[in-house]
C-alpha cells in the first residue's frame, strides 16, 4: 500500500485550480444510462472513484471514449445485463457507494437493475432507505439475495407519485429524479436535496428532453417524458477541495489563489471559514487567501461558544467538518464541532491529539477544539488515513507540523483528490509519495 511521506513547516504559495467535483461526477456519469445517445461530459475529476464507475460502465456495455484530458464520451446503446451476474459486478461496484446510483436510470430506462452493497467511507451508518422507498413507490419491487450480497430491482411500470423523502438525502434524491424522469405521469418530490450537485443534475437531465421544474429548492416536480437524448455537460468544480484549500493555506499560513471555484455555488462555506477569523477574498471567480500568523474565532456578546455545525444544504457540507476542525487547531480562541448525520466521522481526532492538538472528544458527534493560535506547532507523527476527509484533514495536519509525518492507507485520499501530492508540491509543499 502506499503512503506519503510530509515534511511539514513550510509556508506555500501559489495558485492551484480545483478539480471537477466528485459528488456531481458520479450523478451524471450514471445519467448516461438515462439514453441511448452519445452523452459528453467534462472536468471529470481522475480519481479512483470516478474511474471506477467509469470503468463500471465500460464493463457493462457502454461506449467510453476520452479525446482528452478531463472529458468523456459515454453512449449506453447496448447493455450486456449477464455482467449483473458476474464476480467482477459485485467487486467493482462495491468499491464504491456512488454504485447505487446505477439503479434509478436503469430502472427508468430497462424496468430492471442490480446493485450489491455499495462501499465508500467507513464513517458511521449510511442507510439505503431513501433510495429504496422512493424507487417502491414509483413501482420497483426490491428484492436482496443473501448468497450474492445483491439487490434486485424490477418494475412493470414506473408511475409519477407524490413523494415525502424521510431526510434530504443527496444520493437518494438524485437516484428518484433518475428514475422519474421517464415515469408515466407527474412526481412531485418534497424534502429534496438542493445541493449544487442535484441542481447541476436536474439541469443536465433537462437538455437531455427531460421536465423537472422547482430545481435548485427542496420541493421538486417531474413531468415524465417517453426518452431523453444526448448532450454536453460541464462539471463544476469541487466545493470540498475548494473548502480544503482555505484550510491549509490558513493552518500552513500561506498564501494561496484558489482559481475559478463557482463562488456563486459554494453557499457559506467561505463564510464559515470567516468565522474562524481566516481572510477569505473574492477576486472575480476566484478565492484568495492571503498569508495570516494568526486567525481569531468569532467570538459572542453571551460569551458562548462558537458551534460548527453541518446541515443539509443550505447548510454547511458535512464533507467539510473534518476540515474546519483541523483548521481551527491553530486559531485563536476555542470551537465546538458538531457532525451530527454520522457516528465515526470525528474518531481520527486521536491522532490530532498525538501531534499535540487541543481538543476534547465530547462523544461520536462533538469535539472541542481549543485553538493553538500557531505559538505551539503540532508534531509529526505516523497516520492512517480512515476515510477521503478525515485523510486530508490529517494531511493539512502535516503539512503544517514540525518534523516528518507519515500517512498510510493514501488509497482512501486518492478516491476523492486528483493527483493531491503533486498539486501540492507545485505550491512549495515537501511531500513526497511511496510504495510499501
């Protein structure tokens, strides 16, 4: 397994471009499937996840061109359904959780799909419910075969219906939206997931021929079409790398432009930086975040504590909790971290501890960060990347510690950051990538 070996302590510099966003790459990359028409779309973040439902795709039938660098062309003319039987389905797609994904489309188009269990972050109970209640009551019968590890999903029809979804869950959304949009009849989905990815989704789906009306708000309505066509799509760029970015340049007091990020799609996650005292400058459609040997927490006329919360969107991404922990390591005064929709999330704070933060695991969904203000550096020490974020959390740890850190178990970085190492290194970053 490989690892990165960080010399930390060192200011950066330099500008660095977001890569396409992962979340939005495996919703669109499996609306492929909706057509049978050539379906281009670029900025495709080259990652492990991604490539793996590409590769998903490919094996199942699809036609996969790449002319260059960042873009594909998909054409789902002809799907091989024996390859649902096979050991390579089950591995492949289990790797990774966007696999469910696949369900919606191919339940719309075909009235039939599989999915084993999906995979993806170890980081607390992620249940299927959504996905599976919605889909029932569009008309798709579920069925899971114990031996195979496998779902079975079918429909005689699929027929527009109101539906309530018990939480704003994004990939369920988009996995009903998928599969509404060729339903007979109209669908009407309240308490959607809004976040910029489902907009960029709906948005796709509808120069496909698709009508989804509402996008962007949580009450989304669906006037089922007979096909959907080609089209060219762009993704946006990646709202978690982006959030990263201000986090390090802050822990690592460097100066950093972060290019092109879509500032109109990032919602407040700039400005729950801000709340941390970190400068966050708005310079036509990029961020820049200028050196600063301190940043203080916002502080309360009551006194209280500032609390970071996540929140469906338009909340704070949950994706960035990890983040704005480890950046507040280093601010002047003390944050609450609350990651409340998953249990495990906040377990690598041990590790913070070993490198000399601050902080009290107050139970599986709150943490304390008491600030450092940059007058004790943490320490290098040997990691395990657990999951995408908490890995580059540790990461950023790194990079602004004094000595020689090591992160193992990369592989978990390496699903959801292109080519992370390198990007850094053109900033000033002493990171260097090995092989067990």
């Amino acid at each position: 397994m490989a690892y990165y070996k960080i010399e930390g302590g060192y200011q950066l510099n330099g500008e660095i471009v977001p890569q396409g966003a992962k979340n939005e790459a495996l919703q669109v990359i499996s609306a492929v499937l909706l057509t049978d028409e050539k379906v281009t779309i670029s900025n495709v973040p080259d990652i492990i996840d991604v490539n793996n439902l590409i590769k998903l795709l490919a094996n199942l039938g699809v036609e996969v061109n790449s002319p260059q660098e960042g873009v594909y062309e998909f054409k789902a003319e002809n799907i091989d359904f024996d390859y649902f039987d096979t050991e390579d389905f089950v591995k492949t797609a289990g790797k990774i959780r966007g696999s469910i994904m696949m369900i919606g489309p191919m339940l719309a188009r075909f009235k039939k799909a599989s999915a084993p269990k999906p995979g993806g972050d170890k980081i607390g109970r992620r249940k299927l419910d959504t996905h599976f209640i919605g889909l029932q009551k569009l008309g798709a019968d579920f069925n899971f075969c114990e031996d195979s590890k496998v779902f079975q999903v079918k429909a005689d029809k699929l027929k527009g219906t109101y539906i309530l979804l018990d939480e704003a869950s994004v990939t369920g959304t988009a996995n009903i939206v998928m599969a509404a949009v060729l339903a007979e009849g109209t669908t009407t989905i309240f308490n959607a997931a809004c976040e910029p990815y489902l907009k960029q989704l709906c948005k796709m789906l509808n120069s496909m021929g698709a009508k989804i009306g509402g996008i962007g708000s949580n009450l989304l309505t669906i006037e089922g079409v007979e096909s959907l066509g080609g089209c060219s799509h762009r993704l946006l760029p990646d709202m978690i790398e982006i959030g990263s970015f201000i986090g390090l340049a802050a822990m690592t007091k460097s100066h950093i432009r972060i290019k092109d990020v879509s500032i109109e799609d990032l919602g407040i996650i700039p400005d729950v930086f801000r709340r941390l005292g970190i400068v966050v400058i708005e310079e036509g459609d990029d961020l820049i975040i200028p050196e600063q040997n301190s940043y203080e927490v916002e502080t309360f006329m009551d006194g209280s504590i500032m609390t970071i919360a996540d929140a469906p969107w338009p909340g704070f991404t949950p994706d960035l909790i990890s983040i704005v922990l480890v950046t507040a390591i280093n601010a002047k005064g003390s944050v609450l971290i609350h990651q409340k929709m998953f249990e495990s999330r906040l377990f690598f704070v041990d590790k913070l501890i070993d490198m000399g933060a601050q902080i009290i695991l107050c139970d599986p969904h709150r943490a304390t960060v008491i600030g450092l203000n940059h007058k004790y550096p943490l320490r290098g020490i040997q990691m395990v990347s657990p999951d995408i974020r908490a890995g580059v959390a540790q990461l950023i740890a790194a990079l602004s510690a004094k000595g020689i850190s090591h992160i193992h178990n990369i592989g978990q970085i390496e699903r959801g950051y292109q080519n992370i190492d390198e990007r850094l290194r053109q900033l000033g970053a002493k990171i260097t990538r090995h092989e067990d």
